[in-house]
C-alpha cells in the first residue's frame, strides 16, 4: 500500500476547485505560457507562503503539472481528492 503525502490532502482542501476555476479562466483568458508562472501568481495571491507556493508547484510537477496548462490537464483529480 502506497504511503499517503501530506501534500495530497492539502491540495483539495487548502485550494480546491476554486484555484482550479481561478487557473482555468486565467489559461483560457491569456493562454499557457508553457511555465508555472500563472499558477504561481495564483498561489501567491492567496496569501499562501512563498516556501509552501514552492511545494505545491513541485508537487504539481510529480504529477504531470510541468506548466499552468498541464496542471489542468494531469493534475485536475487532485483537486477533488476525497480523503
């Protein structure tokens, strides 16, 4: 059985559908600029520190979420997780 990361509970209930719905309207408006850049102005405007805005974005990479747009594709059951 696989050991459950921390970071899996944190993603759904520290961001949830509303950041999702944030970063979809964002990629929809703008486009994918092929970086995390959009997501992480996103974290950062929810006040959420800089070291933990760094871990989401790592965690979101592990996943397949390489860009704003990726975290969208490969990344959107995160969101959801019920745990």
């Amino acid at each position: 059985m696989r050991e459950q990361n921390p970071m899996d509970g944190r993603v759904a209930t520290e961001l949830g559908a509303d950041f999702y719905n944030g970063l979809s309207e964002e990629i929809t408006a703008s486009g994918c600029d092929h970086t995390q850049r959009q997501a992480r102005t996103l974290l950062l405007a929810r006040d959420i520190e800089p070291a933990d805005v760094e871990e989401f974005l790592t965690y979101f990479k592990r996943h397949g979420g390489c860009c704003s747009c990726e975290i969208l594709m490969n990344c959107d059951y995160l969101f959801t997780k019920d745990l």
